[in-house]
C-alpha cells in the first residue's frame, strides 16, 4: 500500500564532500587553498543568475509578508490516517553568519575592502575549525597578500590574539590558573543573541569541572571551568569556558584556591545581574556536572570508594573482597541542610566552596549518566561479559563482535560513532557505550547471553530508555526507578555483591535527579566532553600550555558568530526523474532531506525507516520535490511486532 506525505520545504542546497584537512598532505593543502582562492574571488565577482535564498531573506523577520509559515497540505485519504508533527518544519539554529551587517556578496558593485572582510571572515573561522597552525596561516596569508587581497601579514593580527602581557596567570599551588571571567565570557556569547533571549526569567547555568590529560605521555594536564546554558534553547549546545588550570603533575591542592575566582564572580552575577546590551539578566546555578572524582574535590567530600562515598544517600559501604560496595538501598537521603551542617562527620573532609553560593548542593551536583551508566555500568558489564567467570561470559562472542560491526550500514546517519568489535571495548567512547545500551545491545546479545542475564540487562536498557526521553522520563519515572532498583538487587547474584560500587549503587538515585532537572541527556557531561577535546586539539605549545590555550579560547570568542534561525526541510542530491510520465512536469525527484532532527533519505536504507505519530512504520520510497515547493514523499507501510514484551 502507498501513501504521500505533503510538507513545505524552504530551503534546497548541495554539499559536496571533500578529504578533511587532517588527511592531506602540505602540498595538497596549498593547492587546494589556491583552488578555493581562485572560486572566491569568482564567485564574489559574477552575477548571480539562479534563484537562491539571500541572506537578507534568512534575517526577515518571522512576521513580514515574505515569510512562509510551515503548512501540511492535505491529500485525499491520507489525512485522515496519518498525521505529521509540524515541529519538524520550525525554525532551528544551525545557519551561521558574522554578528556584523549581513552583506550581498553576489553584488559585483562591492568594493575591494568588503570583498576582503568577507574572505578574512570565512578564512579566519575555517583557521579556528580545523586547528590550523599560525605557521601554515602566515604562509597563507602571504600567498593571499601576494595574489592582492588585502589580509594581515600575520596570524596574530588576524586572529586578534591577545597581547603577552594581557592576561594575569595565578598561582595555585601547584600549578597556575587563568580567569577569563565570568561576565566577559557571558557577555561576549549573549551580545549577539539578545533578541532570541527571554529576560523576564532567570538564566539557567551549567557548570562543569573536570581534569584533561594533555598527552599521555606526561602527567600535564588542565582543569577548565565550563559553563552551558540550560534554558537558551539557541545556545544549548553551546559551551563557554570561564576559567582553566593547568598542573604539571597533578590537579589543584585546594578547590577553595582553585574556584575562589569563579565563585566571587559568579555570587555577584547571581546577587545583581548582568547587564548586557543595556538589558539586565538574571542569572541562577542549576546543575553541577562532574565524574565521580570531580565531585569529591569539589565539594571536599570523601572519595566515591570511601565507607561513606555516596553523594546522594548515607549508606555506610562495606569492604567485600578488596572492593568498596554499598548494597543498602534505604538509606536516609542527603539534603542541602544536613550538606551544609556537616552531620555526616563521617562524609565531609571540609567545607565546599560550594557552600558559599545560594544553591541546593545536593539536588544541583548531580549523577549525570554519561560517566555513571555509560562509561561505569555498561563498561563493567561488557567485560564481565567477555573476560569474567564462565557462567556469565557470552555464548559465541566471536559471532556476536561480528554482528556487532555488520550493524554499522542499518544504523541512522544521526549516530556520532558506529559500532567497533568487543576486542576494542577498551577503547569505546561513552557515545558507543550508549549505543549498544539502547539500541545495538539487545538486539546482538539476544542467544548469545544466558537468558537470565539478558532479562537483567534489559531491566537497564528499559529504564534508561523511559528516563531518556522528555516524554517518558516523568510519566514512568516510578516504574524506570523500579526497574533499576530491581537490576541493583540482582547484580549481586549474577556478578558478585563485591560488584556493587558507586556506579551500580548510584542507579537507584537516577531517577530522583531527573524528577529535578529533566531527560538524561539535559544533565549529561557530553558537550563539555566534546569542547574538552577541543581544548585539548587546540592546544600545541608544550612550553606554555595555559598561555597558548588562553590564546586560542580568545580567538575563538573574537571570531563568534551569530546563529540564526534557519528553515528546513534542505534537499540534496537532484535524482533523474521521468515526469513526463504524470504530466507533471514541475516535480523534482531528490535523494535527501534534511529536516531539524535528523535526515530522511530514499537511496539508504539507513535513513529511510520511520515510525509516525499514529504508529505506522513506513519505508521512504521518493522524495518529490514540486515548483510550488511542496515536497511529497512516496511511502510504503510495513507491518512489525514488538522486540520484547518484558519487562
């Protein structure tokens, strides 16, 4: 049976791959800058024929005249049956354009000076994406300068590096800290975005505070202040570091020296506001994110192998052969007042700095799943799995790593990592681990694990799964906390009471924290894990490492760029299409779309599964694009039945 979904598309582009500048040789990479070079310059300079979205009409605002609104046109039989989410076509923000005034560079009346702001501008944001060292940059400039473009002479000029003397380093003992600044760094990220801010309601922030090895070959490593925001829907993904340490051997002696700064700015943002662009907002702290190590030295607690190592309860652990395990699951919680009064004596080593601002520490540092679940429990079961005693190892574990790898073609292009053999389970990043938790994992284990063991592993991938989703987390919050406290009181049986450290134990205190703060993935550590490698790419001179990553986060910021709102659905690829067959002669077939979400695709099997609102699981067959810029997309319904019914 075929059925034709009608949506509204608003924008059509091609995206033509090329080698990253990772993988090319010196040689290749001044060719090819000479190549992009030569496009340019014609590309400034010739007229513009083809009917193309400017960017003046992306700044309209939503209300003008010109500004199509998403529309679903029914089609007859269709719309009674099927329905589509008209979300998916709202705008999102992901077209990146200079803060500064938007200009027509299809204009051939431009002068010299503008053509060269724009070169310099997407030349000086490609530097900062690929980590380009300022000796390739000077050459390159010199070549641009050469050919005559105006540019600086130098990468520092051109990047806006700071001066030597412009920052102020620190000594904490034993290392040395920079602060960047609380109010710079927030000031310089909102300025752009203050029409997309409400300032009537506080500021949500993120904080988070975790160690970075710089190689692994030495002990070096840095200790950056990161601050997210939790209620921009603009800037979610974006992450602002306000403040960096960096030891030789060995993190900050003291977290009170060591957050002194941060904490002293922050209390009077909190206390008065923040002033940007004449507009004053308010600013609260919600959610502290770190590893269990992390959080033991910032809140100058025992550590989480401690008798006393849970952060969220008092249970008092018990040394089980050689390992610290907590097994009570009743313990009296831990509260901001019991925190701040010191009544687990037991517990506290000294104050927090911490205390000193208006926060709930209990309810604010939280137990975030990418370093308890991800890398801690499914880590651990795997090798269980593969390297533990036999009656729990795998049944054909060859096999498995086989079809493990085989699911790499059937996963969505959304997926960030594709999966890798068992053999490399060491090396699997805590995104792999998620994977196979939620999706690979019980599909591959099924007849390879004992069925009692995968029963249990699926009480984890359940509960996970409900407390995942904005639309489960708090409607089956009781029942996911019930399957985790049931997979907790059988992980002793089938692995070993010894087993059952913090991360295990921390399960049953999941589900409390998403009551308070959301979905897992609105507390998750992921997006400061990915600008701590960021951080750590950017940083190249081994001499002075905290001067030369202060220099590198400034440029960064110097070059931000104003994000604003983008319409989708883009179509790519053009398809031969015989159109004459329907008289229908203004239809466009195409081989993907690109919608807020994630991508839907007619040649990749991959890409072209979907399951809609009402329940159906349909197959995309074409995706007809019409002049009218309608775009229909060709289906097949398909029959299914459920994986597994329990639990």
């Amino acid at each position: 049976m075929i059925f034709f979904l009608l949506i509204i598309n608003f924008d059509c582009c091609k995206v033509r791959k090329r080698k990253s500048i990772q993988s090319i040789t010196k040689r290749h990479f001044m060719r090819r800058v000479k190549d992009d070079i030569a496009k340019q310059l014609f590309s400034i300079n010739k007229s513009v024929h083809k009917e193309i979205v400017s960017p003046e009409q992306l700044l309209k605002d939503d209300n003008t005249p010109d500004q199509r609104e998403p529309n679903i046109i029914p089609v007859e039989n269709f719309s009674s049956t099927y329905s589509t989410n008209a979300s998916l076509l709202q705008y999102t923000y992901e077209e990146v354009i200079n803060s500064n005034k938007v200009t027509n560079y299809g204009n051939p009346n431009l002068t010299d000076n503008d053509k060269s702001n724009y070169l310099s501008e997407k030349l000086r944001n490609w530097v900062i994406k690929y980590h380009v060292s300022h000796n390739c940059v000077d050459e390159l400039l010199s070549i641009l300068i050469s050919v005559g473009i105006k540019v600086p002479k130098t990468t520092k000029t051109f990047l806006q590096t700071p001066k030597i003397n412009s920052h102020k380093i620190i000594i904490v003992h034993p290392g040395s800290y920079i602060h960047l600044g609380v109010e710079f760094m927030l000031t310089k990220i909102l300025a752009p975005h203050i029409c997309y801010i409400k300032n009537k309601i506080p500021i949500k922030l993120s904080v988070n505070i975790d160690g970075l090895p710089l190689t692994s070959s030495s002990k070096s490593c840095f200790w950056p202040i990161l601050l997210s925001f939790v209620n921009v829907p603009i800037l979610l993904k974006t992450v602002v570091p306000v403040g960096i340490y960096h030891g030789k051997f060995t993190k900050p002696s003291s977290s009170h020296a060591f957050l002194n700064p941060f904490i002293t700015e922050m209390k009077e943002i909190i206390n008065n506001g923040l002033s940007i662009n004449n507009i004053l907002f308010k600013f609260e702290i919600s959610q502290i994110v770190c590893d269990a190590p992390a959080k033991s030295f910032v809140l100058n607690v025992k550590n989480f192998n401690a008798y006393h190592g849970c952060n969220s309860c008092t249970v008092e652990g018990t040394f089980i052969k050689n390992r610290m395990t907590f097994l009570e699951q009743n313990a009296p919680l831990r509260s901001n007042e019991t925190f701040r009064n010191k009544l687990d004596e037991y517990y506290h080593k000294d104050a927090s700095p911490l205390e000193e601002l208006p926060i709930n520490i209990t309810s604010v540092v939280v137990l975030e799943y990418m370093h308890n679940i991800c890398l801690g429990v499914v880590k651990k079961l795997i090798i269980f799995w593969t390297k533990g005693k036999k009656s729990v190892r795998l049944i054909k574990p060859d096999e498995m790593s086989q079809e493990l790898v085989n699911t790499k073609s059937f996963l969505p292009s959304e997926f960030n990592r594709l999966p890798r053999s068992l053999e490399d389970v060491e090396y699997w990043k805590a995104t792999e681990f998620r994977t196979f938790l939620l999706y690979t994992g019980p599909i591959v284990l099924k007849g390879r694990l004992k069925t009692s063991l995968y029963k249990h592993f699926m009480l984890l991938s359940s509960a996970v799964r409900l407390l995942i989703s904005s639309e489960t987390c708090n409607i089956h919050n009781y029942l996911a906390n019930d399957l985790l406290k049931t997979f907790v009181s059988e992980y002793s049986f089938y692995y070993g009471e010894e087993y059952i450290g913090y991360n295990v134990h921390g399960l049953i205190h999941v589900s409390d924290f998403v009551l308070t703060h959301g979905a897992l993935d609105l507390f998750s550590a992921f997006k400061f894990e990915n600008y701590l490698q960021f951080i750590k790419k950017s940083s190249k001179n081994s001499k002075s490492p905290l001067e030369d990553i202060y220099n590198r986060i400034i440029e960064h910021v110097n070059a931000q760029t104003h994000i604003i709102p983008s319409k989708f659905p883009i179509l790519q690829n053009e398809l031969p299409y015989d159109n004459t067959k329907n008289n229908s002669i203004n239809e466009t077939l195409y081989e993907k779309m690109i919608l807020k979400q994630f991508i839907v695709s007619s040649k990749k099997d991959k890409d072209s599964y979907f399951i809609l609102e009402n329940g159906d699981l349909v197959k995309v067959n074409k995706i007809i694009h019409f002049l009218s810029d309608n775009i229909k997309l060709e289906v097949t319904k398909l029959k299914y039945s459920p994986f597994f019914v329990k639990p």
